[in-house]
C-alpha cells in the first residue's frame, strides 16, 4: 500500500498538475470536526487549502502552507471542496467549490503569480457556475474547460432547469427503468481563465451501445469527481462514482465529448468518498487519489497517495504492477 504524501495534515481530492517542472498538487485540506456525519456531506467541512510539490515520485514533499482561506473569499459561507488549478498568461488560477450566502454550491477562482500562491479571489463566484469539483484542462490549441459536477451533498440533482431547486438537496438522484443518469458539466473558460465563454454543457457518458448510461447502473455513472487528461490524442474523461466508490474513465475525440464508458481505474479505498487525477510526469503516468488509512477509515480526514498507472495498446488504463 502506497504511502500518503504527507502525514502531518489530511489532505483529500488531489489535483497534480506539472508546473515549471515539478508536480504540484492542490488537494482538499481535511479537519476534524464535531458535525455529524449524513449523506449531504455535513461533516467535509474545510476551511483553507494548502498546496503540496514534489520533484519527482517518492521524493520529498513540500507544503507550501495556506494558499487561500475561506474567510478572505466574500461569497463563500462554508465548505470549500474540491480544488484544481491551471496556468496560462504567465498566471495561475485556483478554481474551488464552497457554498455560498445561501448555502448554495458555486465556484469560484483566485488568481495567482506562483503554482504555490498565494492566490487573490475573485469577489464573486464564476458567473454560471453552480455545483461542484471543478477540474480545469488547458488543450493544446491553449483553449481552457473547466468541468464540474457532483450529486447528493454536491448539488447537481437541483440544477435541471438554470433554477437551483432546493427540494432536491441531500441524497437524492434520478432513478427508474430508462432513466438516464445526470451528467456532468463543461464550460468553455474565458481567455482571462475567469469567467465562462460558453453556456454550461452537460457531457455525454455512453455505454458500449452508444446510448447513455443509466442513472441505476451505479456501477458506471457519473457522481463527482470529474477529471479530463488527454492520451495520444484521445481525450480521457475519469470520475468517481460515488455510493460504489469506483474511479472509472471513458474516453472521447473531443474535450466536449460524447465519451464511451472505457473501464475502471481503481477498486474502492478505504473511505466513503474516492476522487483523483491524472498526469504525465517525465515520461511516466501517474494517478492521486486519496484514503482513509492514515485516520483509521474516519470518511471525511483522507490523505492523498500516487501510483502509477500504464496504458495498453488499446488505451485502457490499468494500475502499473511494480509501484
Ligand atoms: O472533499 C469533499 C468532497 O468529497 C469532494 O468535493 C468530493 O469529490 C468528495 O471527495
């Protein structure tokens, strides 16, 4: 079993990407609480975030301390989730969830000089964003994406019209014989990476007959946790899904889909919630993602992990045997 990367803080949903050539990784930063534990995800209540580098697998890690904390961003009222972080224009952005005023899920962004921050938030949340888990995927045409979307404590089952409809909060989701599932989000970012050039889009997640997955195949469809990487010129788009506690991945010829159901990345960890990402370091690929080990299966304080990963030559991912 792999060893968290850092023991000294909970750290969960790991976003690496490889800035200025080393791997920086924005997690979610977990605290103990006394909320009670419920489905709407109470209990992940988190205030700040921290960002982590490393120069190379199984090397030191550093913590670059308090990149951005709830109290300085206006909108948000609790629950900063999961975060992700992209460069472009010399700048770099930190995208987060947290809910807002009204208890709302929205994202926000917060600007920076340095991978590490420290990060300047925007005083409002992204015009249009709702929900959460943003990952950002920067193509090489240098156009930006941000996906999003997450169910139950996550929101999205309130956004079928452009109205929040708050009777579907908590543990709720579609269900049924045909149903479809709910799926997730993508929006073209702006040039200024701070706002979205295009309406929100919902991503299609198509089984091996080209219709969409059902909402019961909970085996396969999309809870939270979206991630987008792109391998040899195939476009991956990987997710959790939720209360079977899979990563799975499909894979599409576009950033704005459709995708195909392609398989899975990992079996459940220890832990209700599983979240990752995906990225190419000096050659070699590489999975975060995170358990509950290190808390002894305490849900909601995780700590984040690396394997590596390999492609076979039909794309499918599998975990690499020697880590
Ligand atoms: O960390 C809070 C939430 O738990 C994340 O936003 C979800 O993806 C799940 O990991």
């Amino acid at each position: 079993m792999p060893d968290p990367l850092v023991t000294h803080i909970y750290t969960a949903d790991p976003s690496a990407h490889v800035f200025e050539g080393k791997i920086y990784v924005y997690p979610s930063h977990d605290r103990e609480t006394d909320i009670q534990f419920n489905d709407n995800g109470d209990q992940y209540d988190m205030a700040d975030y921290h960002v982590l580098s490393l120069g190379e697998p199984g090397g030191p890690v550093t913590d670059h301390g308090v990149a951005l904390r709830a109290e300085d961003v206006p909108w948000v009222s609790k629950q900063l989730w999961a975060p992700d972080a992209a460069t472009k224009n010399g700048k770099y952005y930190l995208y987060f969830p947290a809910r807002d005023s009204e208890g709302i899920f929205r994202i926000g962004v917060a600007v920076g000089d340095r991978p590490e921050g420290p990060f300047t938030p925007d005083p409002e949340p992204i015009k249009g964003s709702y929900s959460i888990d943003p990952a950002s995927f920067v193509d090489d045409d240098g156009q930006a994406y941000l996906y999003f979307g997450g169910l139950w404590g996550g929101q999205l089952q309130c956004w079928t019209t452009d109205k929040f409809d708050a009777s579907m909060g908590g543990p709720k989701e579609p269900s049924g014989e045909g149903v479809p599932a709910l799926l997730p989000r993508v929006a073209v970012l702006s040039e200024d990476m701070r706002s979205f050039a295009s309406e929100v889009k919902e991503l299609q997640i198509l089984d091996e007959q080209g219709e969409l997955i059902k909402a019961d195949d909970h085996d396969r469809r999309f809870f939270e946790a979206a991630w987008m990487h792109k391998y040899d010129g195939k476009y991956y788009f990987s997710y959790s899904t939720g209360d079977t506690h899979y990563l799975a991945y499909a894979v599409g010829e576009s950033p704005l889909g459709p995708f195909t159901y392609g398989g899975r990345i990992l079996e459940p960890v220890l832990g209700w919630t599983t979240h990752h990402s995906i990225v190419e370091f000096q050659g070699k690929w590489y999975l975060f993602y995170h358990d509950c080990e290190l808390s002894k299966g305490v849900d909601h304080l995780r700590s984040v992990k690396m394997r590596e990963i390999v492609y076979d030559a039909d794309g499918k991912i599998s975990l690499a045997e020697k880590q």
